[in-house]
C-alpha cells in the first residue's frame, strides 16, 4: 500500500463511471453542468489580456492583490454594509475550494466535527476528512424544501462540534434562505459555540429575496467563515478566483496554509477580478435575468411532465424527485443518457439519501433545455408505454 | 419594458406556453399580450437575422451607410425632407442624427450600380439635400448584438459537480 489510509479511505466518486459514459458519449444535450454557460464577459478577459501585455506576470502578496482586497471588502460594505479590513480579515484563494480547505485546516482539531447538510456539493465530506475532522451529516428533505430547520441543527450537535457548513443558494438544491429563517439557525450557532462555515458562492443569483450574508446577522461576523468567489457570478470557473472573510485570528492561520501551499493565486486572474468587482454589476444582473428565467421554464416543464419539483430559490439547479418512476437515479440517468442522450447528475452524487432524485443545471441555452424536456418527455412517455 | 417583449427580442420564435412558463402567468394572458403589441404596432416584424456569407443561393443586396446634410424646412423641421427620403424603397433604414450629418440612411441595392443610381438621380438631386457621403458595408461583423461568426463549441465539459 503506497497510499496514505486517510486518502485510501476516501471513497471514490460513485458516480465516475458513468461521467465517463457521457464524456464518451457525442451530441449529447447536457444538463450535467456545474458552470455557468455563459463565457466570461468579453471586458473581463480583454482586462487579463492587457495585463499580460503589460508584463504583469509575477507572484503577487500571498493574500492578493492589495487592491483587489479593497475593491472586494468595498463591494461587500456597498451590497451589504459588511464591514470586513481589506488586509487582515480577507485572503484571496485559487477558488472558493481552496478557501474551505484553508478553513477546515486553520480550524479542526484531529477527530472535531463538523456538521454538512444534505445533499450538498461532493467536495465538503472530503475536505473535512482530509482536515482531520469528522463530517457529521444533517439529512434535508423534500418536505423541508431542503432546508437546514434550527431543530434538525441543534439534533445533529453533538459535544466535539466545531462548525456547522451551510451551502446557500445551494448546489444541488438551489435552496436558499430568508433573513429569518437564518437567524433562527444563528442562535443554533451561538448556542452551541459553533463556527459556520458559510459557503456563498451562488449568492448573486438568488430569485425570489434578498441575499443576507450569514455575517451580517447580529453578534455573527466574528463566528463566520465567509467563502465566495468569482466562479459563478461572473462565469469565471475556469480562473480559479475566491475568498475567504472573517475574524483576523482565523484569517492568518489561513494566510499561513495558503503562503505555504499555492503562494498566491495567479496574477492575471486577480487582475480580471478587479475589472469584475468594478465593473462586472451589469453582467451579473443580465446572467441573473436569464437564469431566472430559465428556471422558470425547466421547473414548470418537469412538473408538467410529473417529474416532482420543487422551485429553488437560487443557483443554477434544480433537485426533481423520480420517485414517480420507481427506479434509481444512477438507473434512471444511465437509461436517459443511453435512450435519448440527455446528461444530468443522479442524486446519489450529493448525498447517501439522494437517490430519488435527480440535479439538473439550467446553466444551459434555452434551446437546450427545450430540447432535453422534449426528450425526457419521449423518454417518459415509452416508459410508461412499456409499463402497461 | 414588459418582460414578454424582451424575451421575444431575443428569440422571437419562443412560443407563448414557454414563455408563460418564464414568466409565470397563463398562457392565454401571454397569447393575449403578444397579440395586443402587434395590433399596436409595438411589434412590427418577425424576423430572421441571416449572415448573407453563409446564406446559400441569397444574392445579398448591395448595402451602403449614406450620410446626408439637409437644410431644414421651416414648421416641420427635418421630419418632411426625412418623409421624403425613406418612402423610397431602396432606403431599409433612416436615422436623424446628432453631429457633422443629419440624416443616416441604410440603403440596398441588387448592386453597387443600383446604390450609385439611387444616390445620383434620386438622393442627391433633391432639393433640400446639400451634400451625401456614401459608405459601401463590406463586411458584417455584428448585428443586432448577434456576432457573424461560426459559433465556437462550448469549451465546457458535459458534466461537472
């Protein structure tokens, strides 16, 4: 054995063999994708472009770019009144994962739990582990609109809990949270001593309210960990860009990890973050628009096609049940991919009680999703055809 | 502006029971709607946007950009000499405009004789037109906010967390 137990023992992702099957599948019409489909917008890249030209091409602080840093806490005080110190309370990390790592690894003592919602996105289980934490999950479902309720937060606390991690608007649900509903988890929080892990990096597309940071809440800011970045709001997956904001203490020994495993994130990607931050409202609010919209359309057409769904309130997601069709998600994806060459990622992905549903990404042309209703819509139909 | 009109901006085929869906209300309120922007004439055309070089078999038409100098009339302005102007078919588009021109024509013709002719013995001559300045389109790049290129595949991967 030549590989360490803590990373041997990380189960693999289940569902590999079948991302395979749609990587090796063509004129596939995909609802598979955890991007925005959007390109980044054409003033943010030209921005980068320039900067090369201009030779800026070196490591930059370990935090970030000061100016960066100030265009960002700038941002947060003009969205949201948060009041965050640009040099010793906010750190710029190669995405928004490398940001919960650094909190997991700043934060947990050998065997401290953490407690995770589910279904959430794959990497937060693993992060912990890798931490040396314990991941404590906290089942969502269905009748809660996947929603984390105080009572199930104080159930799942137990004595060695560090932090609780909370995923709004959330993928793969697209749940989200109104002010009240996350005051009530607060005093959880407070109760309990716990840090929250706040995971906000689909906070600009939130449809139906307002978006409240978690550290905006009375007595939270100190308590907060609060992780975003650039991915989703401004379609920029591929410059690996986030953040972390939070209580100074935490925030160095952060600093500390990242100085010693990356250095800094790359220059050119922090320059373009820059022209975002400034610059990129008009893009968010047009992409926000869009999606909305597609929301709409895909949850009223699965619904018409009796594939319960629920509305997300943000994201770009939405969880369906298929239930109805009384077969396996990984099943039912591998069937639909096969007969009608439709992608989309079975719930089991997301979590271990998952499997009645199913996540599909409206992060896709309107065509596109016109195209895949109509052909899970031919899919269902010879089902049920096949049934009778 | 109403959120029907701008999805049908976008993509005038979108059929009325998805836009009712986008938008949340009943089909028939959407049906209703579209019908009433087009009796008003809020809508006036449906239309496709082509790129003439990947059109096969489509003569496009010979396209110009003329800037025209006109010497205002008193009580109507410009509107009369405007009225003038783009009544004739060949002008697709007419603009008054701020700056060293006033009228901004977009003209077709089969060929560049066609738009010369048009602009010798019909344009020019008029009256109240002082001076023209004729621009020959020869290449389009982007129109109506749509880039005439071949679209590039999505760099994306078809499925990712």
């Amino acid at each position: 054995m030549y590989v360490a137990k803590l990373v041997n023992d990380l189960p693999p992702s289940g569902i590999r063999a079948f991302f395979d099957l749609v990587m090796g599948m063509k004129d596939v019409v995909s609802l598979g994708v955890g991007e925005p489909d959007f390109v980044t917008p054409w003033h943010i890249r030209e921005k980068a472009i320039y900067s090369l030209e201009q030779g800026y091409t070196s490591y930059t602080s370990n935090k970030g770019m000061p100016e960066l840093r100030k265009d960002i806490c700038a941002s947060l005080k003009h969205r949201y009144g948060l009041d965050y110190h640009w040099d010793n309370e906010l750190l710029i990390t190669v995405g928004g994962s490398e940001a919960l790592d650094l909190a997991c690894r700043a934060l947990l003592e050998p065997g401290e739990k953490v407690i995770i919602h589910e279904p959430c996105f794959v990497a937060y289980a693993p992060l912990v582990k890798l931490a040396g934490g314990v991941p404590v999950p906290l089942i969502t479902t269905e009748e809660d609109g996947f929603k984390v309720t105080p009572e199930k937060l104080e159930k799942c606390w137990q004595k060695g809990t560090k932090a609780f991690l909370l995923n709004y608007p959330c993928n793969p649900t697209g749940t989200s949270y109104t002010r009240s509903e996350l005051l009530a988890l607060a005093k959880v929080a407070k109760k309990r001593d716990m840090i929250v892990l706040s995971d906000e990096i689909y906070d600009e597309l939130t449809y139906d309210f307002d978006h409240t940071p978690f550290a905006t809440l009375p007595d939270m800011k100190e308590r907060v960990i609060y992780l975003n970045g650039f991915s989703k709001s401004y379609a920029m997956t591929g410059w690996r860009l986030g953040w972390a904001a939070g209580n100074e203490k935490i925030l160095a020994a952060m600093t500390k990890i990242h100085q010693y495993q990356v250095m800094c994130a790359s220059i050119t990607s922090q320059m373009a973050g820059r022209e975002a931050v400034n610059h990129g409202r008009p893009d968010v609010l047009a992409m926000k628009k869009e999606y909305n919209r597609r929301r709409n359309f895909i949850v009223a057409s699965l619904n018409e096609l009796g594939l319960d769904c629920h509305m997300p309130q943000g994201a770009f997601y939405a969880f369906p049940s298929i239930k109805s069709l009384k077969m396996s998600s990984i099943d039912f994806a591998k069937d639909l991919l096969e007969q009608q060459k439709v992608a989309l990622v079975p719930g089991g992905a997301f979590g271990s009680q998952c499997g009645d549903h199913v996540r599909i990404s409206y992060a896709s042309s309107y065509d596109n999703l016109r195209e895949a209703v109509s052909r899970i819509g031919v899919y269902l139909k010879a089902r049920h055809g096949k049934k009778r | 502006m109403d959120e029907i009109l701008d999805i049908l901006i976008n993509d005038a085929r979108t059929p009325a029971e998805d836009i009712a869906k986008m938008v949340k209300k009943p089909v028939a309120a959407v049906k209703k709607a579209i019908k009433k922007y087009e009796e008003d004439g809020t809508i006036v055309q449906y239309k496709a946007v082509v790129n003439p070089e990947l059109a096969e078999g489509l003569s496009a038409p010979v396209r110009a950009l003329i800037e025209v100098s006109i010497t205002p009339q008193k009580d109507v302005g410009f509107d009369a000499v405007a009225e003038r102007i783009y009544s004739f078919t060949e002008v697709s588009s007419c603009y008054l405009v701020s700056g060293s021109y006033d009228l901004l024509l977009i003209v077709e013709g089969k060929s560049i004789q066609t738009v010369a002719e048009f602009v010798s013995s019909k344009l020019s001559p008029m009256e109240n037109v002082r001076q023209t300045t004729t621009h020959f389109l020869l290449k389009k790049y982007k129109e109506e906010g749509k880039i005439f290129k071949q679209p590039a595949r999505s760099k994306r991967l078809n499925i990712s967390y």
